[in-house]
C-alpha cells in the first residue's frame, strides 16, 4: 500500500459534548491494542486531545487545522503523520459543518474530511431521541454532497429497547449503525477551565480510562465494518510535508556540523503540555539539539542550554510549585538577560512575568498575571511588527488564543504581534532574544520562525566559543 492510500476514518459529531473524544480515542485503543500502528489526528487547535490520542496509539497526536496551516498542508500533514501506520483516526471538532468563524467551512471537520477523501462516521447522542435520530442523521448526509457520511454511532443509548428503536428508526436513512454505546461515566474524564485535564497531570487514570474506552468500544461497535469503512479510501495524490525540505530554502546554508548544533531547552511536564509535534521535528533539522526539561522538577536549564521554549499549557494550576522552584526561574532570568533567543506562547508569558495571581515568575517581563472568569477564546491574524528572535519584521502568521488569564500590561514597549483580524490591536512582548506572546501558532505554516530561532541560538553559541 502506497503512503497517499493510508486507511482512515473521520469521527465527527452534530455537535460538541456528542462524545467524539471518547469514540476517536477508543477506537485508536482497540484498533492498537488489535496489533494495528494507529496514526492518531485532530482536526482545530486543540492540545489536550491529541495528549489521550498518543496515550491510546503510542505515536504522537497531530493537529489538521486548515486556518492555522492553510488548507493545502493538511494532506500533506497528515501523510507526515501517518507515515507507517495500518489506519489513521481524525477526530473532528464541534458539529461536524462548524469552522472558523465567518470564514465558512474552514477548518471545519467537513472541509478536513473532504481534503482527506475520507469517509465520515457521525457520533449522535441519543440519549433524548429514538425516531428523531434518522432525521438528524439524514440532514447532515444531505447538507453537503461532497462528504461522505458513511456510518453512524449511536453514544448515550439508555437500554436494550431504546437501541432498538434507534436502529429501527436508522434503517430507513440509508446510513448504517456501526455502533451503539450505553450511558456509561465509568471512563469519564475530568475537565477544569479550558477542557479536560491534560494526560500528563493524570497518566496513570488516564491510562486505566483509555483502557476502559478501547473495551467500550470493543462491546459495542462494529470493528471490522469501521476498518472495511476505512480501507475504502483512493489514494491521496500529495506528498508528505516534510520538515526538511521547508527549511531548505530558508537556511539556504549547509547544515551545521554535529558538534555546533545549539542546544535548545524545550519546557515540558504537566505545567507545560501544549505543543505541536513538528515545532521540535523543525527545531532539529534546523540543526538544534533539543532537549526536554520539566520546569516543576528541574532546578536548572539542561547543560548548555543556548535558546529556550515554553510553550502552552497550565502554570496558573501550578503556580505555587513553579514559584517555589527559585533556581529554575533564576537560570530562566539569567538566559534571558544574556540575549539567548526565547521563545513563550500563552503558558510560556505567564512564566516569564513577574507573577502569576501574587506568587512570583521569572521577572524576565514588566508584567502581572491573574486568573480571570473570563474566556478568550478565537482565531487571530498578526504580523510581526519588528525584527526579533523568532520572526522577520512584516512576517505575517495565522493564530490561536485561549486562555483565562490576563497579563497587565498586555504590551511591551516593543509588542511581539500587531493582530490585524479580528480585532486591531499590540499584543505581547519583544525584548532581547525573548518573544512572548498569548499568540500561539503552528510553526508548520511558517517554518522560518524555527530557522531563525536556531540560527539566533547558533550565533549566541559562536560568540560565546
């Protein structure tokens, strides 16, 4: 079987709360645990997510978002991805037809399936319906002929005779049931202010709920019509992104010699679990040695560490325990103010403020953070209005905010992003090597900003002997 001709299958729903993050990353359980390599995807930003999905399959999670990317990437992301794998799983977002707002279908879960020429299968809740159902299935089947729609879940099936009803009233749609899953919270997942909590806080539950999932599914789905379904597929006719290759006419240089390879910290570690998978496969063939550490346990920056990056994730959970870790944030204070490049998105600014609601941070920022009920949520556009570390003056890049936090002041002297879409604003902070920002973005889109981040940290290794 050729790469492009991958089997795969979509796991979309009507609407958020349908239950296609337990179907998705049951399905990638059993089908793994069945002997199958399971390439996990996730269509949107999400980081919390492809976190259950890598647990599940034992390859890393990876995000299909068509704004964050541009729609001509996400076959060739997902071929990148799902290089060697038996079948790949997406796991859609929202209602199967919702993308970015105002923007149509872009990067909805039907553009993502229509891109991939993959069959749907649409996850309903039926706990308040029984003959309804088939007329719900049958407008989604209808509403674009272009998606596929090939086979329903019926999730939250109350008894023997609501399932009864259900797929009595399904065979008159044309569609078929390819599966029925009882009420059941046995492997719930608990969720907090921004979603479920992260795999990383929670492994050990969250292996055992990942267990109990692939069993769930297992009882009560058609395994072998859903991997029939996904065999069904033509052949993608792009080619696998390759990180390499993107890189290659930035650098325009030869690759740096093994041993001058700057080495660059990557924060990890249940505080900091946001992360796309390629920004570390750009980092290393941008000739970066890249190195994880967990800022809640390690009290200094890995040995010769010439360039940093704390990505998103949790630190107003664990803000005392960040704070209590004094040498940590001093070595972090220390490579900021010797020029290193620094790389911090969401997460990352909160660290390097001077606090987070009182306990102290790092201090590299003139600036408070709080904890807010409020929810910033959306897509943004921005350019780079002035050359630093990570980008290029004028760079123009596609983002992603969420987050319940407020910085005060929002802005530095120098911002890090001038957002143009939406809404107009200055948004984050440049000063030195450092970049931080609320802002994250899939470097995947941009490869540069991976370039131009190593080659910072190369010259401040060169300088230095």
């Amino acid at each position: 079987m050729s790469g492009g001709a991958v089997p795969r299958l979509v796991i979309a729903a009507p609407s958020s709360g349908a239950g296609k993050t337990t179907v998705a990353t049951g399905l990638m359980a059993a089908f793994t645990e069945a002997g199958l390599t399971v390439s996990p995807h996730k269509v949107g930003p999400d980081y919390i997510d492809p976190g259950y999905h890598s647990l599940a399959t034992g390859r890393p999670g990876r995000n299909l978002d068509a704004f964050l990317c541009g729609t001509d990437r996400i076959a060739p992301l997902f071929l990148h991805g799902a290089a060697g794998a038996d079948l790949a799983v997406v796991e859609g977002v929202m209602g199967l037809f919702d993308g970015a707002s105002d923007r149509g279908e872009l990067s909805s879960t039907a553009q993502v399936a229509k891109v991939l020429r993959a069959p749907v299968v649409l996850v309903v809740d039926a706990s308040s319906q029984s003959r309804s159902v088939a007329a719900l299935v049958h407008g989604f089947a209808s509403w674009d002929p272009e998606v596929r729609l090939a086979g329903v879940i019926l999730n939250k099936v109350g008894s023997d005779r609501h399932e009864q009803l259900l797929r009595e009233a399904m065979d008159s749609s044309g569609v078929p049931v390819l599966g029925a899953l009882r009420r059941d919270g046995r492997a719930g997942t608990p969720s907090r202010h921004l979603g479920l909590v992260p795999v990383a806080e929670r492994r050990a539950e969250a292996l055992d709920s990942v267990g109990e999932l692939a069993a769930r599914i297992r009882e009560g789905c058609d395994l072998p019509a859903l991997l029939a379904l996904a065999r069904s597929v033509p052949e993608l006719p792009d080619a696998p992104w390759d990180p390499a290759a993107e890189l290659a006419p930035a650098a325009g240089d030869a690759p740096a010699a093994p041993s001058a390879r700057p080495r660059i910290a990557v924060a990890g570690g249940a505080a900091f679990t946001f992360s796309y998978a390629e920004h570390a496969e750009l980092l290393a063939v941008a000739g970066a040695e890249v190195v994880p550490f967990d800022p809640l346990r390690d009290e200094r920056l890995p040995p010769g560490t010439q360039g940093l990056v704390v990505g998103g994730g949790f630190p107003e959970v664990y803000a005392p325990e960040l704070s209590a870790n004094a040498p940590l944030r001093a070595a972090v204070a220390e490579l900021a103010a010797s020029g290193a490049p620094v790389s911090a998105e969401c997460a990352g600014l909160l660290y390097l403020s001077r606090s987070i609601d009182g306990k102290p941070m790092c201090g590299v920022l003139p600036a408070e953070a709080r904890m807010t009920e409020r929810l910033t949520l959306g897509y943004r556009e921005a350019v780079a209005l002035r050359d630093n570390a990570l980008a290029a003056a004028g760079t123009r890049v596609r983002g992603h905010e969420f987050h319940r936090t407020v910085l005060e002041p929002g802005a530095g002297a120098d911002p890090a992003w001038g957002l143009t879409r939406p809404e107009r604003r200055v948004e984050g902070f440049v000063a030195g090597g450092v970049h931080a920002s609320y802002l994250h973005v899939h470097w995947a889109a941009e490869p540069a900003l991976a370039g131009r981040l190593v080659a910072s940290a190369a010259r401040i290794a060169a300088a230095r002997g």
